[in-house]
C-alpha cells in the first residue's frame, strides 16, 4: 500500500469550507445581491466564444455559491471526505491547482452543453459539485491504483451505497442529494467511531461516490425538464477530468516511502 512521506497542514479544505460557510449565510440573509455572481449559461457561453476572459470571473463566483441546506451540506461533506486526504497527498498548492482546475473544467463542460447542444437561455449554475466531483474521481483513481481498494470492493460498495439510496427515495426523502448527504455523514463520522477498525467507513466513501457517478453518466440530462435542477454536464465533466487528470499524473508515485 502507497504511504505519504510526511504528514501534512491542512489549510486549503477548511479555508474553502468556511468561505462556502460565510458566503451561505450570506445568501440565506439576502440572495439578491448574489446573483451577479452565478455563472449563466447565455451570457456565459457568449463570452466563452467571443473570447472573453471575463466570464473566468464568474466560474469561479458561482462555484462558492450554495442556496440550500442540502446544497450545501451535500457538497461540503463532499469537499471534506474528498479534499482531506488529497491535500494532505498533494500538498496545499497542488491542491488547490486541482479542485480550482476542476471547476474551472466543469463549468466549461457546462457552458458547452449549454451552447453548443441547444440555444442558450438564461438560466444559471451555482454550487461547488464541479470541483468535488473531480476531487471524488481523483480520490477514487488514487486508492484503486494504491491498492486502498479493489474493483470487487468498488462494485459492491456501489451497489449498496445505491439502493440504499433508492430506499430513502421510496421512504419518502424529497431529494436524492439528501440521501446522499446522510451516507456521507453516517460513512465518514459515525461509523469510524463506531467501529474504528474496519473498512466499512472506507467503502461507504467509494460507494458513495460510484452511486454519484452512476447519477450522471448523461452529461446531456439537464437539457430535460425532469432533470432541469441538476446540473448533471458539470457533475460528468468535473469526475472525467478529476479521474484522467489522476490516471495520467499519478502524484503519488513521486511520493511513496515510510513515515517517519
């Protein structure tokens, strides 16, 4: 099993963390002055094409904008049980280069999607998932090629991890995404408690994120009215560019050895 060299200061998750917090609770007081700030899909891809730069500013303004408490929540407990171990793998700097490399390629995807398959309306995204979700693929590469984890493992942990989730649908739960949440929460903190010495916290995690991979294999989806919520083209963007970035990359190799 690949060991990190050193342990490192965690400083970027909790800084981005506690932005995404304060600018929350911002939106929550008053959500109109925030609104210049989301990234939408007319102007956007406007901009994109015509070569201006300006719209990089809104990529990344929209990306630290969370409107509800399962927004919210659903993507800060991604950011926390993805960007933890892969800052303290890549050091603070290379890790901001990619969760900001990974919203800027999803917000891409989607004004592309936007522009490209359909006229462009104004309607807008918000919410950070882009770069969670290329941190959840990059995760993902990383502990299958340190051999954290098998493919069975991978399998099964989606499997379950699924139709539980599919269970609290049925059970009357409004949105997936709160399913979701309360896995993540139940994968990360009350099971390491619990039982501190197996893998059945570990698996939550990937199952978790197979079960959100296997949500957005249809990067065209939100062009639907029934999936018009979910940005499902910035969500398949940010996992493709977060796995092959890793697949191609591979930071760890550069830093395997025993702690001491």
């Amino acid at each position: 099993m690949t060991t990190v060299s050193k342990r490192r200061t965690l400083i970027a998750v909790p800084l981005i963390a506690a932005l995404n917090a304060v600018i929350y609770v911002v939106a929550n007081q008053s959500q109109d002055h925030l609104v210049p700030y989301y990234l939408y899909a007319d102007t956007g891809w406007h901009s994109l094409v015509s070569g201006n730069l300006g719209v990089i500013v809104s990529i990344f303004t929209a990306a630290f904008i969370q409107l509800t408490p399962v927004h919210f929540f659903t993507n800060m407990a991604g950011l926390l049980f993805a960007g933890l171990p892969l800052e303290r793998l890549l050091g603070t700097k290379r890790f901001i280069a990619l969760y900001a490399a990974g919203i800027l390629a999803s917000a891409l995807g989607y004004l592309v999607v936007h522009g490209a398959f359909v006229v462009p309306i104004h309607e807008a995204t918000i919410g950070a998932s882009g770069g969670i979700a290329a941190l959840m693929a990059a995760l993902l590469v990383y502990w299958f090629d340190a051999e954290v984890v098998t493919f069975d493992e991978i399998g099964w942990a989606t499997f379950f991890v699924s139709f539980a989730n599919g269970a609290l649908i049925i059970a009357g739960f409004p949105e997936y995404a709160l399913g979701l949440m309360l896995l993540l929460l139940f994968g990360t903190i009350a099971l390491p408690l619990v039982l501190p010495k197996t893998r059945w916290h570990l698996l939550l995690i990937v199952g978790s994120i197979g079960s959100f991979i296997l949500q957005n294999l249809n990067p065209l989806a939100e062009l639907t009215a029934d999936n018009a919520m979910t940005a499902h083209s910035v969500h398949f963007v940010g996992l493709i560019f977060g796995a092959l970035l890793f697949l191609i990359w591979k930071p760890w190799r550069a830093r395997t050895g025993s702690a001491g």
